[in-house]
C-alpha cells in the first residue's frame, strides 16, 4: 500500500467550506478512481513552522493499492471535470502533495 499525503490551504475565510467539500465531495468521488482505496482529513496545528511555507489548514492521507503511477495519471486526467471537480475554496497554489511509495522488508 502507498501513501500521498496533500497540504492544503483554504481560501481566505473558507476553511470550514473547504473541510465539507473534502468530506461530501472530494473524497467520494476520488474513491471512485480505481486504485484509491482510503481518504483521510487532519486539521493542522502548526508547532514549528520554517520561514516561506505557507500555513496549511489540513493533511489528506490517501492510501492506493497497486502501481500508484498509474492510479496518479487517472486521477490526473479526471481533475477538473465533473468526475473529480475542483472547488475555488482552494487556494491551490499553496498545495503540497508527495507520494511515500512502500518497501516492504521481510525477515530472512
């Protein structure tokens, strides 16, 4: 199982909107996408944050099953339609995502 894990910032005054369209929107219609079998949303509290970076509102923890390049190019190329819509709650230039790909180890 691989993880990505997004940082997302709202739109100014729009955290909480944000947060809904995650939970009623977001995250069922990217759990539709073939490979993504879980979402999760943290909201952040920042302890220590390096000067630049942006003050993210949450973390999404998305686990996909299989090769995740290809389940990323899918997903990818449903962003923006009505399968897997954008919200302007967003403020996306803000938006971090990273993929931790798994390595399994087994005892000899």
């Amino acid at each position: 199982m691989h993880k990505m894990v997004v940082f997302a910032k709202a739109a100014e005054g729009r955290t909480e909107e944000l947060g809904r369209w995650y939970d009623e929107r977001h995250f069922p219609d990217l759990l539709a996408v073939p490979g993504f079998v879980s979402a999760e949303r943290h909201t952040l509290v920042t302890v220590k944050q390096p000067d630049g970076l942006p003050g993210w509102d949450f973390m999404l923890i998305y686990e996909i099953e299989g090769n995740p390049m290809p389940v990323l190019q899918s997903m990818g190329s449903l962003m923006g339609t009505e399968k897997l819509p954008f919200t302007d709650a967003l403020f996306s230039i803000s938006t971090l995502s990273v993929v931790g790909l798994s390595q399994t180890m087994q005892r000899n």
